[in-house]
C-alpha cells in the first residue's frame, strides 16, 4: 500500500530533523572535523546513502535552514502584490519565513545557540555562513530590483535588504551572547525588523532613480 504524500512528507521532515539534531550534538561533543557522515546517519538510524537524500556535506547540515528560507524568501517576493509597496512586501516575507512549516526556522531558534557557538570556533564554518549569506542577500536583492523595476534601483534593494539582515543577524548575536531564550530571540528579532521596515518605508514612495550604474559619489 503507498503511503499518503502527507504521511511520507512527514517522515521526511522528522528524518532531516533527526540528522540535523544528531550532527550538532555530535560535532559539539567530539569535534567538527572529527565527526563523520556515517557517524551522523547512524546517530539518526539512517544509511550514509540516505543521508545524501538531505544534504551534500557536514556544512550543509550545519547550514539547513539558508536553502528552505532562500526559496520560500524569493517565492513571496515573485508573487509581489499589484501596488504593494516595499516595506509591506519585506513585511510580509519575514511574516511567511517565520510561520512557514518548511523554512526550518522554528529549529533553527531552538538550535541557534549551539550552532554560534560551533561556527565560532570552526574557521571553515565561519566562511561558509559569510558565503551563504552574502550570497542570500544578492538574490533577494536581485529579486527585489525585479520585481520592483522601474521603482527602484539595484542599489536601493541591496540597501534595503543589507540593512535588514545586518540587523536581525547583528541583534540575534547579542541576544544568544547573553543566553537569551528562544522567545527572546523570536521577540528580538521581530522587533529589529520593525524598526527597520519603519526606516525603510521613505522608499515605499521613491520614483525612478538614474542608472544604479552611475558612481554615487558623482
């Protein structure tokens, strides 16, 4: 008898749970490069083949909610509104990555603190989070310039985008530094980006810009 979609997503869901779980306890206990992707899998009851269904690499687990939150980031952004402004967009796709079932973020606040505290002491880890997100960070601002052509320019979405993630990273930091909780975090957070969408909103009015091109200095 096949199993009902909703039943095999499920168990997907609680696999990739159960691997990404495994691997920080493991690379917390006994060392990132130490720990091996067959010790992983076996600590989450699953073949080293298997583990491959989830992800690539160790950094990959370490790293599992910048794919889930990139797509479902730049699905709400295509999906723009007729009319809808900047702010109310940006809004709304922080709004749909946190309550999103399949982004991934409801683990990664409850992992948040063991995972900063792994990355800062593995110099690989560190470069692969600067990567991904600088690299996240392009792609929704390439998004944005899209799908808001004609109203604003690159560097209008590049800033918009950087100063909201600078932000959320920079204040989520401080929070796990001094051993906030997880509703600390979520409340935290949440209200950066307030702030910042109440500074961002001079844009929701801005008209055509010349030629991002142009050196702002001139």
């Amino acid at each position: 008898m096949t199993e009902e979609p909703g039943l095999r997503q499920r168990k997907k869901r609680r696999t990739r749970q159960a691997l990404i779980e495994a691997a920080l306890r493991l690379f917390t206990e006994q060392g990132y490069e130490r720990t091996t992707l067959h010790q992983i899998a076996a600590a989450a009851d699953i073949s080293t083949r298997t583990f491959f269904s989830y992800f690539a690499s160790k950094e990959d687990v370490v790293f599992f909610d910048f794919e889930p939150r990139r797509r479902h980031a730049l699905a709400i952004i295509s999906d723009r509104a007729p009319g809808e402004n900047l702010s109310t967009l940006l809004s709304r796709t922080v709004r749909g990555i946190t309550t999103a079932r399949d982004t991934g973020v409801d683990l990664l606040f409850a992992l948040a603190p063991v995972r900063d505290a792994l990355v800062a002491t593995v110099p690989a880890l560190q470069a692969r989070e600067l990567h991904l997100t600088f690299a996240l960070q392009r792609d929704l601002a390439d998004a944005l310039t899209e799908v808001f052509a004609g109203e604003l320019t690159p560097l209008d979405a590049m800033t918009a985008i950087g100063a909201l993630s600078g932000a959320q990273q920079l204040v989520a930091s401080v929070v796990l530094e001094n051993g906030g909780s997880t509703e600390d975090l979520h409340a935290a957070i949440t209200r950066t980006t307030d702030i910042v969408l109440d500074g961002l909103r001079r844009l929701d009015h801005h008209q055509e810009a010349p030629d991002s091109t142009t050196d702002p200095g001139r």
